[in-house]
C-alpha cells in the first residue's frame, strides 16, 4: 500500500467516525443531551418573601469639618473578600486595606492604573485568578501597548476566561493582531468609522467606540453612534462562540471531537479578523473590496443594495454552500477554507464576517430545534440568516416553518446565555427557580439545568438564588439544581417536573434545596463607642450597582472554562470595628462591630471617631459562594475646626476645595470658599466637548465655605451620561477647573 493510499484511508476513517458522532446537525456545538432523565415528581412551588435593602438615610453634618483624605473604591469584590481603609489616630491618616491587594504585582498595578477606570474592575477580576506567572505576562502586554489599541486589548483580555489565557492555545498577538485589524479596516471603510474619546495620557475613562452610517425608515441618511459596552463586547471581543480564539492552519481538517488540532503558532497560522478581511480562495469574492463600495450599514427601506449587511450577506452566499461533511469545524477561517457548512458553520462565520465589516454581531440558539442564526446591531439586536436572506422577521420560524421553540438564547462572547425566546415566539411563559441552602438561604452561582426530552438549558443563581427562563407555551419542561453545597435532587440523572402544559402570559416559580447551608459572617453586633472630643470624623458613601453572575461556560472548545457577567442590584456588608476584633475577622472568628450594613445595596455611614485607638471601616462579601459584587463609593476622613470669636480675624481665601464622592452616582457635593462678601460667582458643570450642561450657581455669595450639591441633571433637568464632566469656578479674582466622573 502507498503512502498515500495509507493517507487516505486513515482520513477516510477520520471522516466516517466524525459522521457517525455528529450526524447531519445544523449545529455544530458539543452539547450533552440526556435522554434517561428520570423524574421523580413534581418540584416545590415557591413564593419568595420580600426582600429589600435600603439606604441608611443619614444627612452626614459636615458643618466645621474639613475634608483632609479620601480613598475611593471601586472593585469587584470576590466572595470571602474584603476592601476597606484603617484609621491611626498617631499619624491622623486613612490607608486603603484588603485581603487580596498584595496579590497583585506591580506589574499588574501598572497595568490597571493605564486602563480605562471603568474597566478596572473587570481586569483587576481576571488577575486575581491567574496564577502569578500568567498575572505577570498579561500584565505585560497591556503596559506594552500603546494608544489607540490599548482599551481593545485590555478589555478583550479582562473578559476572557481565565483558563484560555492560562492555556497553551493562547499568545499574546491575538489581543494585539485583534486591536491592530480593527483600526486598519476603518481605514478601508466608509459607512464606518472608529472614535476615541481620550486615551491613556489624557482622560482617565476614555474608551472607543464606532459611528455608522445608515438609512432610516423615512430613508434619511444618519449617523448612529455604537454603545460602548456592545462596541467592546460584539465587535471588540476576539471570541464568537464555542471556538478557542487562536491562530489556526487552515489547510488542516479538524478534529470534531477537540476542535484544537488546527491550533497553530502565530508564525504557522491566521486569525480571522486578518484573514477573512484581507484574504480570498481563488474564485471567491474579497470582503474587503466587496465592502468598499458600502456608503452605509444598513439600509432599512432596502432602497440601496449595496449597504453594508447586505454586502456580507451576499459575500457569505457567495462564499459558502449550505452542506456538511463529516467536518464540523468551529474556526471561521477553517470554515472558509471548505466553503462549506449547515447553519451552526453559517452561523459562526457571519459573526466573524460581520465583526470583521465592523458591526456588532452575536448568535443566536434554538437547542431543542437544532438551529442557529445571528443578530446584528443597529440600535437594537435586528434578527438576520443570511443563508435564507432574512433579515429582521424574527417570526418566521414559528409563523413560516411551523416551530414552536422550546427556550432560544443569545451566546454572549463571555460564554454567558441569555433568553432571547420572548422575540422568537409570540406566546411565551417564565419559569423561576430559586436555589435555596437547608435554611432557606439563597445559594449564589448555582447552576439550574432546564430539560425537555432530549435537550438541555442553563442558567446560573443571582444574590438572590434566583434563575430566570422565559420559554415557549404548551409544553412540560423538567429542572434541576447543582451547587457546591449540595444538588436537588441528590442523584444527577434526576429531575423534577417544573411546569406541565406551559400557558402563555403564566409564570411558574420553584425551588429546590441543598443539604448543606451558606458560609455566614460571624459577628456580635455593639454600641457606638462614644467620642468626647470632636477631632476627626470618617463619612462612608457607598452604592453598590451591580453583581456578577458566574458559572461554567456550557458551550467551549476549551474545558472547565468560566464566565463573569454582570448584572444589576449588588449587595454588601460593611463592617466597622477596632484593631483586636480586627483581628479576629480577618481569622475568620467571631468579632464585635457597631454600624453594620448587611446585604445593603447602597450606605452612608458617619462614625465620629474616638482618641488612642486604630480602627477598621470595610466591605465584605462573606456571605456568598461564588459572585463577586461591584463596590463603588468613597471614605473621607474630615478634622474638625473650631468656630472663630467675633474678636478673630478669619483669613478666607478664593478656592475651589473639590467634589465629593468622586466617582459618583447621582449626586456629589461641590466645597467652594469665596474671599469677599457680596462677590459675584458663577459655578457651572461642562461636559467632556466642553459644552455647558449645568449653571449651579450665578449670584453674590457671602464670604466664607458653601457647598452646592449636583444631582447629575442639566439645566432642562434631564438626567446626564455616565462620563467626565468638569466644574468650573469664577469669581471677580478667580477661576479654577476640576474634574469628576459620574459612573451609572
């Protein structure tokens, strides 16, 4: 037998074992599907206590005290964690304290002060669980990188799971290739182009985004300006679906089971942002010349052919025949090279296509219905299958094919699924879950598998144990629940039945119980110690916007991968308490403390505070399993200054003190001293263009310290963006600038 005989006989072989496990599926997922579930009855029928949290309404008195320190905070805080600041009254100063700071290098410091603020969070999260290694290399890249790529490069690696950027598959010239391909497609196309609002040196919340040309339903040409966080997340993001972003060798067949042997070095392979933008197989159109001649997007009359959906719909038409071999690769660029594909490979190079044109684009799920498809965004997801040329009749599965889906997702590029199954059926119903621990505590991060024969869905547990599935009527749905302290029920191939002949409009609430209960902070809650002397005082603002749902990515090429997604309404405790019991908490023993918030969603503390002692004011996250929570807020430390006689001569000068908290969300306070009664002054708030939003003041003002409060509102009282605003003093002898961020 010849070599190559033997070649094509092991191929041959390849082939007919890949098609015995894959069949004839659109899809082209490795999804489980159970088909020996045995229910062992019904679930328990739920109906949660309400549970609110509310701010501690405390007007702080800030009359004869002056600001002297402030630390802000803002930080993911991971469950067991715990931020805060000390206070020594021998130095009279507040110092930032945690049980996870030191982890980070210096490196990866660095790394975080040169990103965007806003991003902060999210990569100070990703390095807290590399290994010190992978912590001090990415970090590297970051600091090595330079405007403009630098936000695109850091986000793409502060939502990327951290096993992928511990893994052998991943090199650091995805991040930068992925950054650097991005701009130079601008530069070819002209419906699109991308916009920098400050960089690295300039603005410390700067961020990219793009604007867009396109044709409305009145058939008026406009620009659309892309949000920032689907700019970053659907257009940014080097990852589409289930694949593992990496250089791949195109010529290679892939492994149906792995999906990582044409995993290749940067120097032996392509990315496909690169490649299905610059490259074409002879007799195939080039994407990037068919784009080049787009004057918009999207034209929403469907009076220009030639707009920029279209275009990609029609390259990928003429690109790709609707069939399948044994080969069901997940990489675009292997994809392209076979030219071949049912909707799962259709799905998956659409999105690359249309990242690649710069416009958002995500898929979209129908497990149980073996289907896959794609959204794109102009100000709002439209529906779109280009292999069927569709385009925004999200109905057409249910009104013209006759499905009926059972539950239909959108894939996040974080791996995170979220129900989309409300714009694809018109009768719907909502199945609630709530994990709950043998006390009836809810369990954070639990994972709920929703099952109809056959076939699986997903979702994870809020702070709440909540899990929320918006799914089609008339059918029976089966659930279960897992979670590190115990699975309901306890056998794995149980389930129990959940909803039986789902009604439209109908909401069905369960839950289901672990034997084990959730970890809980112990503490002895005390008086305030008194204070006889009015020396230093320490003012905790804080709010607490959002959480953070985590789990197992259900849908990767990559095993035991995670995903970080957030989500509104956080909670947190705060804590203040002296050295000793201190002490005590960070050993994990029971401690005494006074001015406690538990599970609080936002706070103002004012603690008046006592000589010759050190003392502790901190958030913890001690009661959760598996979210983090995002904290934001500030600690001022205020000394107090004693009234003057009527005999003293006051010496009061023009100033502009500052605002407080900074960040802030929705007011902050301004300190100003004016030097001369009767003088005139005007204080106002700008916007980042430099353009007046906000006139607070323009009157004579007496001598001596005021404070104006701004409630993030203009002058037509319409509440602003999240941004950098500016506030500016004048008076008949002075001006002064300062800077504050609002962050929603």
């Amino acid at each position: 037998m010849t070599k190559k005989m033997i070649y094509l006989f092991f191929v041959f072989m390849f082939c007919i074992g890949a098609l015995y496990s894959n069949e004839v599926r659109g899809l082209t997922n490795t999804i489980p599907a159970d088909n020996k579930m045995e229910v062992i009855g019904k679930a328990k029928e739920y109906y949660p206590s309400s549970v609110k949290t509310e701010k501690s309404n405390l007007m702080a008195d800030r009359d004869n005290w002056t600001l002297v320190d402030s630390i802000n905070f803002d930080s993911y805080l991971q469950p067991g964690n715990f931020a805060g600041i000390s206070f020594d009254n021998i130095t009279n100063e507040i110092e930032f304290c945690s049980n996870y700071y030191e982890l980070f290098c210096p490196e990866a410091i660095a790394a975080m002060d040169k990103v965007p603020q806003w991003m902060r969070p999210a990569l100070e999260n990703i390095f807290l669980q590399l290994e010190a290694d992978k912590q001090l290399e990415w970090a590297e890249v970051i600091n090595n990188a330079t405007d403009p790529y630098i936000d695109e490069i850091a986000y793409s690696i502060a939502n990327t799971s951290a096993e992928y950027l511990s893994s052998s598959y991943c090199y650091p010239e995805i991040f930068t290739e992925n950054a650097l391909y991005l701009y130079i497609a601008d530069m070819f196309l002209n419906y699109v182009e991308i916009v920098d609002y400050g960089n690295s040196t300039t603005d410390e919340n700067y961020y990219s985004t793009t604007l867009y040309w396109k044709i409305d339903e009145n058939g008026n040409q406009i620009q659309v300006e892309v949000p920032r966080d689907i700019y970053y997340m659907y257009l940014v993001h080097p990852k589409i679906t289930d694949e593992i972003p990496a250089f791949i060798d195109p010529d290679i067949i892939e492994n149906n089971a792995t999906h990582t042997n044409n995993i290749v070095s940067p120097e032996e392979g392509v990315f496909w942002r690169n490649s299905l933008f610059n490259f074409n197989d002879t007799g195939y159109p080039l994407l990037r010349d068919e784009l080049s001649i787009s004057s918009v997007a999207w034209d929403i009359t469907g009076n220009t052919p030639d707009d920029a959906i279209h275009t990609v719909m029609n390259w990928i038409n003429d690109s790709m025949e609707f069939t399948s071999n044994a080969e069901r690769p997940h990489q675009p660029v292997r994809i392209y090279k076979k030219h071949i594909g049912r909707c799962g490979e259709h799905a998956d190079i659409t999105a690359a296509a249309c990242r690649t044109a710069l416009i958002p684009c995500t898929s979209i799920l129908a497990i149980s219905s073996d289907h896959t498809w794609n959204e794109f965004w102009d100000e709002e997801w439209i529906h779109w299958e280009p292999v069927n040329n569709s385009i925004n009749n999200p109905l057409v599965y249910e009104n013209g094919w006759g499905w009926n889906f059972f539950s239909v997702f959108e894939i996040k590029s974080n791996g995170y699924l979220t129900s989309v199954t409300a714009t694809y059926s018109e009768e719907t119903a909502t199945i609630i879950i709530y994990a709950l621990d043998d006390n009836g505590d809810p369990i954070d991060g639990a994972k709920i598998t929703l099952k109809v024969p056959g076939w699986d869905n997903w979702g994870y547990t809020d702070n709440e144990g909540k899990c929320i599935f918006i799914v089609g009527e008339g059918k029976t749905y089966y659930a279960r629940m897992d979670s590190e302290i115990g699975n309901d029920p306890v056998n794995t191939s149980q389930v129990y039945e959940v909803a039986g002949n789902t009604v439209n409009g109908q909401t069905y609430t369960y839950s289901m119980n672990a034997a084990g209960t959730m970890p809980e902070v112990q503490y002895n809650s005390i008086i305030v110690p008194e204070d006889d002397v009015d020396d230093y005082k320490l003012i905790v603002d804080f709010t607490v916007p959002e959480q953070v749902i985590t789990g197992s990515i259900i849908m990767d090429d990559l095993d035991n991968t995670e995903f970080y997604n957030n989500i509104d309404e956080g909670i947190i405790n705060f804590f203040i308490t002296d050295l000793m019991n201190y002490s005590n908490y960070v050993d994990g023993q029971i401690f005494d403390t006074f001015n406690e918030q538990i599970g609080i969603d936002e706070g103002m503390i004012e603690f008046d505070i006592p000589a010759d002692e050190i003392w502790y004011a901190f958030f913890d996250n001690g009661d959760n399993l598996n979210n983090p929570q995002y904290v934001q807020g500030s600690a001022c430390l205020y000394e107090y200054e004693e009234s003057s006689s009527d005999d003293d001569v006051v010496i009061i000068s023009n100033e502009l003190i500052g605002n407080y908290p900074n960040p802030f969300n929705p007011t902050t306070t301004i300190s100003f001293s004016v030097a001369q009664t009767s003088s005139f002054v005007n204080l106002s708030i700008y916007n980042i263009k430099g353009q007046k939003v906000k006139t607070l003041i323009n009157d004579t003002l007496d001598e001596g310290s005021h404070q104006v409060v701004w409630n993030g509102k203009d002058d037509n009282e319409n509440a602003v963006s999240s941004g950098i605003y500016f506030y500016k003093l004048d008076t008949e002898k002075y001006s002064s600038v300062k800077k504050m961020i609002l962050m929603k």
